[in-house]
C-alpha cells in the first residue's frame, strides 16, 4: 500500500511540475505575442507621424527640399516634437537602446532641417542635402523595426 501511495505521489509531483511549466511557456508566448503587437503599432505610429510631416513638405529628390509653413506653424512643431518625444519614450520600453538611440539621432536631424517655430515665412527652403540625411536615417530606423521583430 505505501508503494502505491508513493507512486501516486510520484506522478503527481511530476504532473504538477509539467502543469507548471506548460502554463509557463504559454505566458511566455502570449507575453511575446502582446510585445509583438505593442512594437507593430509603434511602428505605424511613427509612419503615421512621418507621413503628417509630409504634407507640408515638397520634395524633389536631389532638386529641392522645401518646407511650406502652414498657418499655426508653431503649435504645429509643438505637436509634432511631442508626439516624437512620446514615441521614443515608449521605443526605450519596446525595443533595444541601439534603436532608441538611432530614433534619438533622427529626432536631432530632423530639427535641424525643418524651420524653427519661430520663422516668419510661408516657404522655408530646407538643406536638401541634410534632409536627404534625414530620409536615409529614417530608412534605417525603419528597417531595425522590422529586423527586431523578424528575428524574434
């Protein structure tokens, strides 16, 4: 009779520790899943907000990189930095700070190359060749995005 009690213990100690790590890894793979989900929607925010900043620019690829002031324009570049401000809080949470720091870099170049909120003009001729700068670091950040979450 204790031999069968122990085997009875003995199935149920293994069965307790499968069910344990069983439920683990199936927290473990939804945790992944919500990760994924959180970094794709960072990711359409910052297109989102890049594509916002594209309307009031007119550029011609080694031509001209012209930015036309629209009225309001400083509570516009108000809003626009803190939306970028926002997002790289939240990339520090959801990604490497490899790419925190190449989102970081492009947040500098870019208020470099666009008009300060200050300018009284209604076209602001930007730097093209900086602006250029700008659209390949954006590239890059972009294809970082992408590989972190491809690879996992």
């Amino acid at each position: 009779m204790d031999n069968v009690i122990n085997i009875i213990n003995c199935f149920s100690t293994i069965s307790i520790v499968l069910f344990a790590f069983l439920q683990w890894k199936c927290s473990n793979i939804q945790r992944k899943t919500i990760l994924f989900k959180y970094r794709v929607q960072h990711i359409q925010d910052l297109k989102a907000i890049w594509i916002d900043l594209y309307k009031n620019i007119d550029y011609i690829s080694g031509y001209r990189a012209d930015y036309i002031i629209p009225e309001g324009y400083s509570n516009i570049h108000n809003k626009l930095f803190k939306k970028l401000d926002d997002h790289l809080a939240f990339t520090r949470g959801y990604f490497e700070n490899k790419i925190y720091k190449q989102e970081q870099k492009l947040i500098e170049l870019l208020s470099e190359v666009i008009p300060s909120p200050t300018i009284d003009a209604t076209i602001y001729h930007m730097n093209k060749d900086k602006f250029e700068i700008v659209n390949e670091e954006f590239k890059k950040l972009c294809n970082s995005y992408v590989n972190t979450i491809s690879c996992e």
